[in-house]
C-alpha cells in the first residue's frame, strides 16, 4: 500500500508539487508514535494542499483576466441599462 501510494504521488507530482508532498505527509502520518502526532501531519498535509491549491488557482485566474478585460473593452454592445450583467440582447457585459 505504502509503494503504491508513493507511485500515485510521483505520477500525479509532475502536475502538483503540492498535492505531491501532501501524499507524502499522509503516508509518514501512518509511522506517527501516537494519534496527536498523525493528526498534526495529516492537519498538515491538508493545509498544503489547500494553499497548493489556491496558489494554483489565483494563478489561472490572473492568466484569464488580462484576456476577458481585453475582449469585454472592445464588445460592440453598449452597457446594459440597469447595471444589469445580463442584457436584453443575450451578450454579457461587465458594469
């Protein structure tokens, strides 16, 4: 089991280094003397996939921002009266 979970981290490692050493944590938990220690590296392993996480997402979203604003800037329908996001001619804008 232990050998096939380190497998799992390797192979899925190449695409999240985070998600990665959160596998590792999980396993060593496993070896831990006694259940406080295995609950603080498993609280640990969790902790850095989630960071790993939205350190990936707040990424992603910053590659996505530059080119919808850009798109949005030169749409060729006026703002939508209201404020309203969804317009009466079926086109999203931003307000």
């Amino acid at each position: 089991m232990d050998a096939a979970l380190l497998s799992f981290a390797d192979l899925w490692g190449r695409n999240s280094e985070y998600f990665k050493r959160s596998l590792h944590l999980i396993k060593s938990s496993t070896a831990e003397p006694d259940e406080a220690q295995r609950i603080i590296t498993l609280n640990r392993a969790l902790d850095i996939s989630l960071e790993g996480t939205e350190s990936l997402m707040d990424s992603f979203a910053a590659k996505l921002k530059t080119p919808s604003c850009a798109l949005l800037d030169f749409h060729p329908y006026p703002p939508c009266p209201g404020g309203s996001p969804a317009c009466s001619h079926g086109r999203w804008h931003e307000t």
